[in-house]
C-alpha cells in the first residue's frame, strides 16, 4: 500500500470553504486496494461528491467524518471537522498518481505512500499528541513504565517545553520514539483561520493517521499517564497476540479503567502507589489492519465490519490512569487498594535514574503556573465555542515556560485545496 502526496492547490467554488488534504493513503492491508484520503474541512452538504481521476478511470470518493458525525456530537461548536474519503476497490495496475476534484473543473494531484506493514512484529506502537506539554516526572515515568513491554512509540507534537525537549530526545536516541510534527493550519483561502474551530487540533485525524503508520502486529492509544498492566511475566505483545490468534474474531481488546495515585512534580511516593477504581474511559489494544477508523478510546469500526471488541477482565489486564487529579464525580465511591503486583520501587529507580542522566543530579522543578493557567482555560471551553487548547489564552501560556513550537515537515503538513 502507498501514500500520496497532495502537488498542487485547488481552489474551490465561492461558495466553499478550503479544504486541508493531511495524507492519502493506497491500501491493500486486508482487502483489494483502495485510495484513503484524511482530510480537515467544514462539513459538507449531502450533494456534495468528490471524484478521483486513476488511469483514465473516474471514480467517486465517498466522504465520511473520523468522529461518526459532522459536527462531531460532543464539540458541536467545532465547525472544522476530519473527514476520511474513499474510493472503491481499485483493480488492474496500481496508479502513480490520481487526480481529485469536488463537481469542478479545478483539481489537484496526489501521490500516494505505501500504508505501513508489519516489519518489527516484536515492537508494539503506541500514540499520543501533545500541546502545551511540560510535566517532566510524568513523561519519564511513562516511558519507563512501559519499557517491560518494549514498545516503540509514535508521538504527534505541536507544542512542549525546552526541557520536554530534552526527554523527547533522549528516548528519540534509544530508538523507541518517533515524533511526528502536528502543527496548525494557515488561514484558509477566504481569510478564515480554522485552527479556532478544531478540536484539540484535530486529534482523531492523527489518530487515524497513526494507524496507517504502524509498522507492528499489534498497536494501541494511549495517553501519556496511562500504562496498560498485565499481571505475571507476560508482556502486553504476547499476551494480545495470544488473544488474537486464540479468535480470529477479535479486531481489538478494552482494558478496564482504574486510577493510579499518588504521582506529583517528583518521583518520590512511587513505592506507596495505590490503584483506585476511579471512573473513566476503557482504552484498546487492536490490530492495525483491522482498524478502518480509530476514536479517541477504543475502534469504532473494524475491517471487515463483523470482527469484535472484548472486553478483558481486569485480573487478566488492566488499564492504570495517572491523571494528575481526578474530579469529585470521576472518585464517587471510589476505593483505594495498594497495588503489590506492581514493582513500583524499581520503576522509581530507573525513573530517577534517567532523570539524572538527562538533568543532572536534580529535576527541574514542575511549573505549577502553566498548570494554573491551562485548568483556566480548559474548564469552560464548550461556552467558548470549541477546545482549542493551542490558542485560547496563547498569550499568558508564552509568557510561563521557554515553548518549542514544531512546525510542518516534508512527513507531516497541509495541503489547502
């Protein structure tokens, strides 16, 4: 399977808003090859078709939104939405390039890349984004937690401190991190500037994105203080492997929810850490090749359609949540529990250890101001319109912390159609 690459700009009709073509995909991981095209833009009326010119052949482009609707359900007041076009199966030669337009004369021409294929069966992928990231202990007890399970993992950044930076790179050296440049939009061809109508700069875009760049058997969606536990020796890859190849079935695994407390600005307390049975969402473990579009916590839809979720009962594996403080309502009945299957001290001393390889003999100090100022801003953003964290109080979040703002890259950039 390939990806292509977007050539040229195409200019729509006055009446349309531009559209941002991310990537496009040829995919042939499970089923006859088709053209998959990720895309950002304002919704689209029902009459509205893309067509794909291949080999001389023109073909319809069927339109889907990434989060099941547009607008998306729960951000309503997001007007700008991921959308996922899609041609059907393609026979005969596999094209160089294919031409799309939207019922116009005007076009654009896109190359594609080969989706990823399995060439590390013992690594296990996982993704994250990051915005306004800053909390050094959090990122290094992340990496370090996970390391029994030698992952590898993808993390698509817009935005981190200086110091993150250095813990980034220090990971990036060992070969288990590649970061992916996420960054925001220019203003579109009318003058609008749609990254104040995204949600969290479209996260189920690079969601889906990442899937297609999983280079492993197994992958997963995780954030960056959450750790997925399975009691023994087993690691997370043999035991999903085992599951799979158990029930051909299976298109993914959910792990049940549970907090993990206490973590602060340092390392110290790990020993003691309890787990809590505080409420929250389910995270999935899936095959790649069975992912046809990936939400923000578990598949939503499989290829093909009939393969199952199972849920997996919390004594055979369990997803642990560091979030660093949970709402009243998330602890309602909650009960605390010392968790002993667990070496939280050797993961205490690797976690410090890394920490002075990077930093020297001490931390540096967490920065509760960036902490203030983002609970501020977050806390009310269905009445501001849409979550943007990115942008809404940008001005008082330059001023805390030396930021690292990542820009486009040749892997990862807009082309505006």
């Amino acid at each position: 399977s390939k990806r292509f690459k977007v050539r040229k700009n195409f200019f729509p009709a006055e009446n349309q808003s531009s559209i941002y073509i991310y990537r496009a995909y040829y995919d042939d991981r499970t089923i006859e090859g088709t053209i998959r095209i990720f895309a950002l833009s304002k919704c689209f009326l029902p009459n509205e078709t893309f067509f794909m010119r291949s080999n001389g052949i023109i073909l319809p482009l069927f339109i889907q939104p990434l989060e099941g609707s547009c607008p998306w359900s729960y951000a309503k007041s997001c007007d700008w939405n991921a959308h996922h076009l899609q041609s059907p199966k393609i026979s005969g030669l596999i094209p160089e390039k294919v031409r799309m337009h939207l019922e116009l004369p005007d076009n654009c021409f896109c190359r594609y890349r080969l989706c990823s294929r399995v060439v590390e069966p013992s690594t296990f992928p996982l993704r994250r984004d990051l915005r306004w990231f800053l909390t050094l202990s959090r990122l290094i007890l992340f990496f370090e937690l996970w390391s029994s399970h030698s992952p590898n993992f993808i993390i698509y950044a817009n935005s981190y401190s200086r110091n993150v930076a250095k813990v980034l790179e220090y990971y990036e050296k060992q070969g288990i991190v590649q970061i992916v440049n996420w960054p925001v939009l220019n203003r579109s061809d009318d003058g609008v500037d749609p990254n104040a109508g995204i949600y969290r700069l479209s996260h189920s875009l690079a969601h889906n994105d990442c899937v297609m760049r999983m280079e492993a058997e197994i992958g997963g969606l995780v954030d960056i203080d959450e750790y997925i536990h399975i009691p023994g020796n087993a690691t997370l890859l043999e035991f999903a492997k085992q599951k799979f190849e158990s029930n051909t079935n299976l298109g993914s695994l959910m792990f049940t929810h549970r907090g993990l407390q206490p973590m602060e600005g340092t390392f110290d307390g790990l020993s003691h850490t309890e787990s809590i049975n505080a409420t929250g969402p389910n995270k999935s473990i899936f095959k790649p090749a069975s992912v046809k579009f990936l939400s923000t916590h578990w598949v939503h839809t499989h290829r093909p359609a009939n393969l199952q979720r199972a849920k997996i009962a919390v004594q055979e594996g369990i997803l642990l949540h560091n979030r660093v403080s949970f709402e009243d309502k998330d602890l309602k009945n909650a009960f605390a529990s010392q968790f002993d299957d667990l070496d939280m001290v050797e993961i205490q001393q690797r976690a410090k250890q890394r920490s002075r390889e990077i930093f020297g003999e001490n931390l540096p100090p967490h920065n509760e101001q960036v902490s203030h100022v983002m609970e501020k801003c977050n806390q009310n953003w269905r009445s501001m319109g849409c979550k943007v964290p990115l942008l809404q109080c940008r001005k008082e979040l330059e001023k805390t912390d030396d930021w690292v703002f990542l820009p486009p890259s040749i892997d990862s950039h807009y082309e505006m159609m």
